[in-house]
C-alpha cells in the first residue's frame, strides 16, 4: 500500500538504526521503554526529521504485526515525536533570486531540455511531476496544465545488500 520509494525508505531507517540494535529479538518482547531510548540514543547525532522517520518505519512494522496477531500493543505510541531544535538547520531553501533564474534561463537556452527547464521555473512544479507528465495533461487553449502522474526513480536496497535502481509512475503527493 506504500509507493516504492516509501516502503525502500522504511526498510532502509529499518536496517541502519532498529536491526542493528533490537534485530535479534521477538517482536513481542520489544518495549516502549526500549524504543524510547533507541529514538533518543540517535536523535544525539541525527535530526528530529531522521529520527521520526525511524519511528514512523517502526509504527509501520507495529501495526503490521497487530494485524497479524504477532503483538497486542503497538508500543511505538507510547514514544514521542523529536521536535526540532532552535539550533537545527531548516530543510527549506531560499528560493533563487532573478538573477539566479536569469543566469539558468540562458544556460540553457537552445539545449534539447530548454522548454523542460522553463516549464520547472515558471511552474515549481516537483521534479518526479515534470517527469510523468503527458501531452494529454496539457491544454494549450486554456493555457493550463493538470498534474495526474509522477515519475520517481529511486535506489531499492535489496535483503542481500545490494542496490538496484529502479522507476516507477504514481499519483502526485499533493
């Protein structure tokens, strides 16, 4: 029920920062209290966001096995969400200055990906939204474009440990 490149992610926080520390137990056995102080061992070197997005993989696996009748409780609801800290550097970038935009307009100005380049800056448009879109999303009599289908290519870290690339289409995230 998750798109690829969010079930990877998961499997990914899963295998860095839970497997190393609980991978040896039954999930039955795994407290609230441990995956408290598992959260707060790595928010002493990683972001809130890193570290929320390990409880998130970790709630996901709880419910799982609540449907499964492998837990009674999904004790990652008995932990907190990180917050960020006043000194934690924003993800959020300024956006370009006219200049900025001016300098990219030219560069490529010609190329084969020019129309691809003014449609991002003059949309916002996401990356993976530009790259699933069709003829048929875009009605030039209205002037208007209707975003229906993404494209993400994403790395998916396979159990024997290595890594193969792969695409795939999906509903726009907003």
């Amino acid at each position: 029920r998750w798109k690829p490149s969010v079930a990877d992610g998961y499997y990914r926080c899963l295998l860095l920062h839970v497997f190393p520390v609980m991978g040896g137990k039954r999930i039955s056995d795994i407290t609230s209290r441990e995956i408290g102080q598992l959260l707060d061992k790595v928010r002493v070197s990683r972001s809130a966001s890193t570290v929320n997005n390990i409880r998130t993989a970790l709630s996901a696996v709880f419910r799982l096995a609540l449907l499964q009748d492998l837990v009674r409780t999904n004790p990652v609801r008995n932990t907190e969400k990180a917050r960020r800290s006043q000194f934690e550097k924003t993800l959020v970038m300024e956006p370009w200055t006219l200049k900025e935009v001016a300098q990219v307009r030219e560069a490529f100005r010609g190329s084969h990906i020019e129309a691809f380049v003014l449609l991002k800056l003059s949309t916002g448009m996401r990356l993976s939204e530009l790259r699933g879109l069709s003829w048929s999303a875009i009605n030039f009599e209205e002037g208007t474009i209707f975003v229906h289908t993404t494209y993400k290519e994403f790395s998916q870290k396979l159990r024997d440990g290595s890594t193969v690339n792969r695409g795939t289409f999906a509903t726009p995230k907003t």
